[in-house]
C-alpha cells in the first residue's frame, strides 16, 4: 500500500491481533452468526488487517456489515444452497449471507472439485460484499492450487473507456501460488485505478489522489493531484486510453460476464450485480508439486533479485509486503485509527457486549 | 487499435481475404505443413489481419515463422503428446510445433473436456509463437463457451514495477465469451503498455510511443512521447506505479506462473518461457444458454449505448471493433503495407510457388 494511506503515527492505536480478533466475533455473534460463521467472518477481516489490507479489514468494513445485519439486509443463519452442479462447477445461492461468510465456504468446495478432478469453479449469488478477493483466492494455494476469486458488485461507480456514464463497479480479481521457501504469491486488485475503499481511507487520512485517478461528471480524467471531491467517477485501471484503461476496462467486463450474466444475476449496472467466482486448479494436474516448487521458488526469488531502478530501494512481488506486514504486526499488533478504536468501544457498550481492544 | 499504428493510406494494397489466405497456405505448405496445418496456420493469421489486428498477422509474422521452419527451429510435422491429463486438465508437449499450429489443438481439447465435465484447462509446452492469444480464446465462445487463452513467452523484454532488469516477455491474455445478437466480446491484450509487436509496428510506420509506455535501460519510465528508440525496456500495462503498473506487473507473474512454472518449463526469465495455457467453461453448467444471451445482449448494448465523455464518439466494447473491422475489411479486402506485398512476392518468387495477391 501507498504510504500516504497508512494510518498517521499520532492516530495509530496497536491491538493485539488476538484481541482484535476476539473482539470481531463477538460481535459477529452478536449479530447472529453462529460460533463457526463469526469464526470465518472474523477471520477474513482479521487476516486483512494483519497484512496491511486496511481496506479490507475492520475499520472499512465491520460497522457496515454490522449495520446491514441490524437492518435484516444480510442474512446471518444462511442456507447455502446448491443452485446447478457438474463434476467441476457448482452455481451456490447464498441465502443472502455475507460475502466473507459464503466465499470461503465456496473455494474450498471448488478445491474439494479439484482434488478429484483437477479443477473446480464455483459461483456464488445472492451473496454480500466478498470482502477482498484475496483471502478467498489464498485458501486455494494453501491446499497447493492455483487460487483465482472475483466479484461483479453493482455498476454505478467506474466508466468504462471514453464513456461519461458508469458501468462498473470496483470488480476485484485475485490469484495465489504457493511456494515452498519464499513467502506466497498473492495478487489481489481492484480493477479501477485505486480500490473503492483506499479513496475512502485516503478522505479520512487526508490523503491525495493521484492523476488519472478518477473523472469528473463528464467523464473527463482529472489529471492533476486532488484532494477526494465530493462527487466523482472511478476509471478502470490505465486510467486514461493512452495508459491502457481500455486493458482495466475489458478486464471489468470480463469479470462482470462471468460473476453476473454466466450467473443469471445479470450486469451489475442494469441489476446490481454482486455475483461471485472462484477458482481452483490442481498443480499436481499438471506437475510434481516438488518440481512447481522448485521453479517457484526461483522464480519468486529472482524477482525479488531484480536490480532495482534509480530511486527505489528494492523489487517487489505480489504479497510479498503484504506478508512482511503479518510477520511485523504478529510482534507489534494491528495498527488501527484510534477513532476505529473508539468507534469499536463505544458500539461494544451498546449493544452490551465485553471487549478489550488495548 | 490507436489511429497511428494503422498503415498510411497512400501504402495500402487491399487484398481480398481468400487471396492472402490462399498464398499464406501455400507458404504454409512449402515449409513443409500438412494441409490440415497449413490451413490452421494461415487462418489465424488472416482471422487476426481480418480483425485489423496486423500486430499479428502476415505483415509482422509469416517471415519469422517461415525463417524458423527454414533454420530447423519449428517442426512443420509435429506429434502433439499428451504429457500428463486428467478428466479436466491436459498438458501437451507440442514437439516444437508452431504455437498458432498446437494452440487450436489444446483449445478443442479444453472444449471436448468441458463439454464432458463442465471445464477444461490444457496446457501447452515446447511450442512456438502464440500468434495472439484473441483467436484461441474464441474457439470456445464458439462453441457457447468462455474462453481464456494465455502464454508466458521470454523473460528479457519487460520490467517488474521499479525494477532496471527484464523479467518478463509481452505475457498476453484474452477471453472470449459469446453472445447471441451482439457481436461477441473478445478481451485480448499484451499485459504490457504496448504489444511488442505493435512497437515494430510503430518503426514502420513512423509513429511515436506514448509517454510512460516504455523505460530506459536504467529502468526509468521514459515520460515524454517519443519515436521508438534503439534500446529500451518495455513496461507492465500502467507504467508508472501510480498508475498501477503493479497491476500489469501481477498479472504478467501469475501468467508466467501459469505458463512456465506450473508446466515445469520454468520461469521465463530464466529459460525462455514459453508455456501457453488453454480454459474453456462450459456456460451451460451454470446457466441455460438462452438465459445467459439474454443477459450478455442487454450487457453489451448497455455498453455500446453509454453515453460517451466530451471528444468522444461512442463507447466500444472489447472485440466489437474488431467485429466491425471485420465486416469491412470482407468488403475492400486487407489494407496491407505494400512493403509487405512487395516482400511475398519476392519470396514466392524465390521458393517457386504461385501466389496472386493484387
């Protein structure tokens, strides 16, 4: 993450994860979810939050998921329902459950799919928000497969190329490869220019945005460094033709016909959208597990190895800084800002529940 | 395709369709390719011509390939082996068949695979130039499935985001889904800034690059628009980390994942690469066909109708210019720079085959 989007040092407040974590269920539970969903759910946020996902992790998420619970908008005893199945692909109703709640549930029947047949592609609708692509994406690598997660939630944030209107949402994709020495391979991106989440986060850090990050009402690209406007389009990523928005746009496109049209739920600008997609390959389908692990190991290594440019320090892959944001934040905690803490606090009191976030 | 890459006007030499492809199999077949692949090879590249996609067709391909079939380096009779498979996934040894030869091989072996089981995943190693990832993915929109095709050649072309040394080739996707009164989508990119071979594209016609498209041999992106230079490394789709070049840079590692370690063939900055990858998904196993064109149709009007932003004229959607191209260039034929009529005759000449392309 950019650092201008980290928590300021001043407003930082460092929770153990073990206590942020307990805290996080228990309000799960108290909003109704069962031991082993306020488990799940808790889990995605926390494990968000321990890579520096902060988009992604409590302080973005929990009051909002919390809040649609409160107003019966989300379902927290769901039903999962099997909708269409084959050897390799299962269509799953969600009952209305929370994204973090149901995704899991669905990549580990895709890897369940894989094991037996090599792969396993399962979609999900009628589900909430995914709550990250990655986590999802992750479990498949931990069972030694290639993990890929998606989501086509809504249509009326993003342009596509050239247009003034908006088509998309911030239609997330993300893949995992393990490895056996070097730190996991985790890519995990909004297919807009900057997730719809960090602009959140950069309004409330006082942060800028960068050009071409988003348009005006027209469509226009904004190309200078802006503070967050109060109204604004999101671009695909590219953010303008000559810098290959029109790869970020195809690439939402995509996403939304296999999470939404192949899903009956239809695009996410005409119907809200909201469909998911995850997908499982066996490595072993295709090589020796030890022999993957040897080439990924190299190859993760000598991208790291790169020679870096003038003016940058070291070569990055992705997920890399993501898990040496875990390693550091298991010693020190999670650094949240204390308004989330307050904000944790003061919600706990009323709703009469025990926590302890210091 | 920009404006700028087309060939000038006053260098056009229209030539129908079945003219080019009559003389692009016969050279096909004097390199020593079976009738059936003779046939195979050229259409892919007239399909790709017919597209308006010249990065990929005759003008930019058939030498190398015939100078490879001529140094021995392709085999013009290959055995496709089936190294390794299972009910959903294949990984072939191509015994050093061109690519745009096997490819349509593994693609149709992914679509009787998903047919039976829902989806397939063929894997290809030892094979030659993809010649564009666009045309494989749609043999399965073809067949009301969604196609992805992808391959991970070379290593010495591409930095990784603030890295000075290559890492990685032009790492090409595509999808292809189908639609019913819509021309169908077709994503088909290079996930650099610029295809490689719409660089050479650019020399010969004297265009400039865009800012950010391409680097310094010290790995700094080069910010101004220039005429393509001696020496430069080429960038992930974004180009600047700003906007998003790690983007660009993530898929092109999961593609080389995918590609070349997965494989066995080993990351291609470390042995060239080389690895392609084949995915069909039958749409059927997760929705009725004509559900699904319903929604894909009202999809992909809903794109072409966006109202577009100021100085621009309509809002395109993935592979429908192309479509369009198509239409067109079936009525005047393909506009091919004379050079490259001048250089066909030449060689037909030179090899004694017959070839009319006025």
């Amino acid at each position: 993450m950019l650092e201008r989007f980290k928590v300021p040092v001043k407003d930082r407040v460092y929770v153990p994860q073990e206590k942020a974590r307990a805290a996080t269920e228990a309000a799960f539970r108290h909003a109704g979810l069962d031991e082993v969903g306020a488990r799940q759910c808790a889990d995605v946020l926390i494990t968000n939050d321990m890579r520096g996902v902060e988009s992604h992790g409590i302080s973005n998420q929990l009051r909002n998921y919390l809040r649609l619970y409160g107003e019966g908008k989300l379902n927290a005893r769901p039903d999962f329902k099997i909708a269409r199945e084959t050897d390799t692909t299962a269509l799953i109703d969600s009952d209305h459950a929370l994204g973090i709640h149901v995704a899991p549930f669905a990549m580990k029947l895709a890897i369940q799919k894989a094991k037996k047949h090599g792969t396993g592609t399962v979609a999900v609708i009628n589900a909430g928000h995914l709550g990250g692509a990655g986590y999802h994406a992750s479990l498949a690598a931990q069972e030694n497969m290639i993990g890929q997660a998606m989501a086509g939630p809504g249509g009326s944030q993003t342009l596509p190329t050239f247009g003034a209107e908006p088509r998309f949402g911030t239609h997330p994709i993300a893949w995992a490869a393990p490895a056996r020495n070097q730190p996991p391979f985790l890519f995990d991106v909004a297919t807009t220019q900057v997730a719809g989440n960090k602009i959140q986060l950069a309004r409330r850090v006082g942060a800028d945005l960068e050009p071409a990050w988003i348009a005006d009402m027209d469509g226009e690209p904004i190309l200078e460094r802006v503070p967050v406007p109060d109204k604004y389009y999101q671009l695909p990523f590219g953010g303008t033709r000559e810098n290959a928005s029109h790869k970020g746009y195809g690439m939402m496109a995509m996403i939304d016909i296999m999470c939404n049209s192949m899903t009956g739920v239809g695009a996410g600008f005409l119907t809200g959208g909201g469909g998911q997609m995850f997908v499982a390959t066996d490595i072993q389908a295709f090589i020796d597990l030890e022999e993957y692990f040897d080439w990924m190991d190299k190859f993760l290594e000598g991208l790291r190895n790169t020679k870096p440019a003038k003016g940058h320090e070291r070569v990055l892959y992705p997920g890399l800084s993501e898990w040496e944001e875990t390693q550091e934040r298991a010693k020190t905690g999670i650094p949240y800002h204390r308004e989330v803490i307050e904000w944790f606090g003061s919600y706990a009191a009323e709703i009469g529940i025990d926590v302890d976030l210091r």
